[in-house]
C-alpha cells in the first residue's frame, strides 16, 4: 500500500482522473482519494515509482509518498 501526497487535487474531476490513471497502469489496483487531506492511498502489484509516474503523468504531482 502506498500514499501519496498530491497538493493539486481541488474536486471530484481530479479524484476521477488520479483514479483513472492508477487503473490504467493495474486495473485491479484499489485506489482512494481524501480531497480535504490531498492524499490517494493506492493497494497495487505494481511499484511505488510506477505509480508515482502514473499520477504525474495525468497531470498531479506528488509532492509526498510513503
């Protein structure tokens, strides 16, 4: 399980697009925004930098993971 920090989520649109870009990398992954605290906590076989990646790349930088 990993958590990530991502300071530019603002609104359920941005929940769906982080959301959507970790299932495209594993479609089995299970992933959970808090928008209040800026945080996605994602359950995945695949590695951290993967994705950390994935969430970059749809436009949401990480700012923090762990």
């Amino acid at each position: 399980m990993y958590t990530f920090e991502v300071q530019d989520m603002t609104c359920g649109g941005c929940a769906a697009s982080v959301t959507r870009a970790v299932q495209r990398l594993d479609a089995a992954a299970k992933v959970e925004v808090d928008l209040a605290a800026k945080s996605v906590t994602v359950v995945s076989g695949r590695t951290l930098d993967e994705v950390r990646g994935a969430i970059a790349d749809a436009g949401f930088p990480v700012t923090g993971a762990r």
